[in-house]
C-alpha cells in the first residue's frame, strides 16, 4: 500500500530523483565513469556516461528493437545516432512496430525470437521478471538511472529479485503514461473543462460528440476509482488482484451517476477507440470535424495539436456530479520502460542502446516530436516540457490517478464489460442493478 501511494504521490514531483537503489549486475563495469575516448559514446552534460570498455569483446551486433507505431520513425533516426557514436563497433539495429501494450505476451510466447531491446508498459513487468525473460539493470546504469529520473518512475521499474530478494530495477524508465481530456476550444471553453456535465451540454450544442473508449478496461477503470476503488498490487500467488477498502455504497452511486449522464446525452457521449478522437478533430473544406472533446492518451498528443491547431486545449479529467456533490474523476497513471531480453546474443549492447534510449537526448526529442512526458529530471524542468500543454495536463491528471503497476491479466476484460454496461442502450440507469454488476466484476476479476 505505502509503495502505491508513493508511487501516485511522487508522479507530481518535479524534483531531482532519490538516493540510488540496488541494481542487478550482468555486466562487468569497467572502464571510466567520467573521460571520453576515442571510441566513447558519452555525450557530456546530457545523461549519456558509456566507454568503449562497457561493451568488452562485443562487436558486429545486430540487434533488434520494439517500438510502437507512432514512435518508430524517431526511434530508427535514434539508432542510427546511436550507432554513430561507436562507429568502430559496426553494430546494427532493426527497428519493429510493436505496441508496449502486447510486449510483454510476445517476450513470454517466444523470447529467443523477441526483441533484445523492447518498450512495455509499467503493469507489465511484474510477468517479465517472475518469468525471467527481462535482464536486470547493469549496476552501473542503474545508479545512472536512479539519479536522473523521478522517483515514482524509478520505483516503478524496481521489483525484488526472485533469486536475491533484493530490490532490483529491471527498466529503464522513457515516458509518463496516462491520459487526460482533449477538447476543441471552439467548442468547450477552458471554464467548461472542468465539468462533465458541462462539456457534454458544449457538444451537444455544437453538433459534436464526446469520445471515450468505454468498453477498454484502461479507461473503463475510471468509473469504479472515481467512487474509490484502487488496486493494491497482487496477492502472495501473484496473479489475484488485491483491492482497498472501498465504501461499495459510495462506487454504486458513482457507477450510477456515470451511466445516468451518459444516458441523458445519448448521441453525444460515443464509446468508441481513442484513434477516433484526433481523426474526429480533423475539419476539412469537405468535411466538418464531429469531435468536440474526449478522453485521450499523451501519445496521441501530437495529431490531436496538428488537427485542433491554436483552438487545442488539454486539461486534467473534469468532475462529476455524484449524489449533488463534485468528484474529480480518476484514472490510471503508468510509465512505458525499455527493457532488455535476458535472451539476447549480446546483452551489452543492448544495455548500452537501452541506457541511450532512456537518456535526456532521446527523452527530449520524444517530448519534442511526440509530445511525450519525461521521466528524466532535466527534461521534466526544461521550457518543452513545460510549456507543453498535453504534458501539463499529464502530470496535473496524475495527481488524481491510481498507478499502474502489478496489475493481473484478468483485470482488463471485466473492467471493458463494466464500462459496457454502464453505457448500453438497455441499461436503464433509474433500474439497473449497478451493486451487482460491480460485484461481478470484482468477482471476476478475481476468480478467472
């Protein structure tokens, strides 16, 4: 529980990160901390601190790399800068489109064939580790990693070490990862954001539709956090989901409230995938844009600012009436991490390419291009972090969310089928039985 808690609290801190923890070692760290060489990659002043001697007898790798869509572009222009610093190495990287939410089944399904270096999602790391397919951070990096980067994010790449017991980081951390509200300003006034209520009265009137995947358990999860639930972590088996104490009166209401709003803007309020949104941004001589706001992750950032233009506007999630009175709705905040194949033919490298990926260099030029949030503390304290706007509302929304870590498999589909009900056409929501559905859901989260 202290550690959940910590891990929400210290999301907002923007402050130099925490004394270094344990890392585990599957490398030798010789060769200098602080010089350069003529065959050193280290980029003084930027995070980046490798000698040649870091990759001992390594040389002609050929590694391959995970990245999701929207980053591939940017992530091979990194890699080839990266191979550019140890031109005498002769190293080569292919670079795959892999979303970091299906990473870690596709490590565990085959990882002789996976990536050696890979993006993945925060929830997902508890699996790598207990299955043993992701290395240990090279102690060296680790307490590189530990220092430059924000606690929370740190704390959430760290879990104890099967076989020492020990706390280890297992990641290196790259981005913040949550979503917040998007809207068209023409359409929703910054006022008006901070009400459900009030930016689905703005869309109706406009003609526009409000937009949230309701029926994905990552969004979904807001309805029942909003009224109070929060995961706790695992169980002693590791894969039953724990839950707080929670007043089921007060999540009942909530769920009501929820499904009433909804119900009352039929038409408006559309469940449907968040690409949707910035596509629905897009207004065009012959066609007219149909989104007026919604709920949308820091990825989508970037086409959601190139479609709205100066009438872009992002703001943390808005309250809901519940029961007459304002409750600010939660959500789930995460962090993506690289990871190493402990499989990999050339697992120095990899952590060599892994530490680059994750330094203040590549932190800047993903928030830049992609509108991604920073976990480095440099860049997190930089004027493009924050003057952005998307990255503002981020970090505002992660005050109020619950932290995405050691989450069960089981927890995704029940929570999509809650959010489902709550909105389908024959939910009656002055006759729906919202106590029993919230009870299967736990239920079945639970029990599958």
């Amino acid at each position: 529980m202290k550690k959940i808690v910590a891990l929400v609290l210290a999301a907002m801190m923007i402050v130099a990160a925490f004394a270094s923890c344990g890392g585990g070692d599957n490398q030798s760290n010789s060769g200098s901390d602080n010089g350069s060489t003529a065959n050193s990659g280290t980029d003084q002043g930027t995070g980046f601190n490798v000698d040649a001697a870091d990759f001992g007898d390594e040389s002609n790798a050929t590694l391959k790399v995970w990245g999701p869509d929207a980053y591939v572009k940017l992530l091979k222009k990194q890699c080839d800068a990266f191979t550019k610093k140890f031109p005498d190495k002769n190293i080569k990287i292919n670079v795959v489109a892999q979303g970091e939410d299906t990473a870690a089944t596709n490590m565990l399904s085959d990882a002789d064939a996976a990536a050696d270096v890979f993006g993945f999602a925060s929830d997902q790391l508890s699996r790598l580790v207990s299955a043993g397919v992701i290395a240990p951070v090279a102690t060296k990096y680790a307490e590189a990693i530990t220092s430059s980067n924000l606690k929370a994010a740190v704390s959430a790449s760290t879990l104890q070490n099967p076989e020492t017991k020990k706390d280890t980081l297992y990641a290196f951390p790259e981005t913040g990862n949550g979503y917040y509200l998007v809207y068209d300003k023409s359409v929703v006034s910054d006022k008006d954001a901070g009400s459900l209520e009030a930016i689905l009265a703005d869309c109706k009137k406009a003609g526009k539709k409000f937009i949230m995947d309701a029926g994905n358990g990552y969004y979904a999860c807001i309805f029942p956090f909003t009224g109070g639930v929060k995961i706790e972590g695992l169980e002693e088996d590791g894969l039953t989901q724990k839950f707080n104490d929670y007043d089921e009166a007060k999540v009942v209401a909530t769920l009501k409230a929820f499904s009433k709003l909804m119900h009352e803007y039929s038409g408006t309020f559309t469940s449907l995938d968040v690409a949707n949104i910035s596509s629905g941004f897009v207004s065009t001589s012959k066609k007219k844009s149909v989104c007026g706001a919604g709920i949308d992750g820091n990825w989508n950032s970037t086409p959601d600012q190139e479609a709205l233009g100066d009438n872009f506007g992002a703001a943390k999630l808005p309250t809901i009436k519940v029961d007459g009175k304002e409750e600010q709705m939660v959500s789930m905040y995460g962090y993506k991490m690289i990871g190493v194949n402990n499989a990999s033919k050339f697992p120095r490298t990899a952590q060599i390419l892994a530490y680059y990926l994750s330094s203040e260099e590549c932190q800047t030029q993903r928030c830049e291009e992609l509108g991604w949030s920073p976990t480095n503390n440099t860049v997190v304290e930089s004027d493009v972090a924050k003057k952005n706007v998307a990255i503002s509302a981020l970090v505002a929304q992660s005050e109020f969310s619950v932290a995405q870590v050691n989450i069960a498999q089981t927890f995704w589909d029940p929570m999509g089928n809650l959010g489902n009900k709550l909105i389908a056409e024959d939910t009656n929501p002055d006759k729906y039985d919202f106590k029993k559905l919230f009870q299967n859901t736990i239920s079945n989260i639970k029990d599958e």
